[in-house]
C-alpha cells in the first residue's frame, strides 16, 4: 500500500503515530460494524520528523 501525505499537521502526525494498525471491530446495532483502534500512539516521537514535500 502507497501512503501519500498531503499536509504536516498535529492531525497528519496522529494518524501516522497509529500505524501500523490492526483495528478492533465491534457490532453497532446488529447492522453495522464499527472499527476501533488498538494499541498506543507514538505522536510524542513524531513532533521533529521530517515528512516528505
């Protein structure tokens, strides 16, 4: 998989912190299911990365 990040921001930083990623789903309302994210972020090591233009 190709990951292509467009902005540099708090927001971008958290994602990339999550992965990888193996989300845990859950059933909502016996129709749906809904994914949630395990595991702990590592936004703290990210703060002085440098992302690609």
């Amino acid at each position: 998989m190709e990951v292509v990040i467009d902005k540099d921001n708090p927001t971008t930083r958290s994602c990339l912190a999550m992965l990888p990623m193996t989300p845990a789903f859950s059933d909502y309302g016996g129709r749906e299911k809904v994914p949630t994210p395990t595991g702990t972020t590592r936004v703290n090591e990210l703060q002085n990365v440098e992302l690609p233009p």
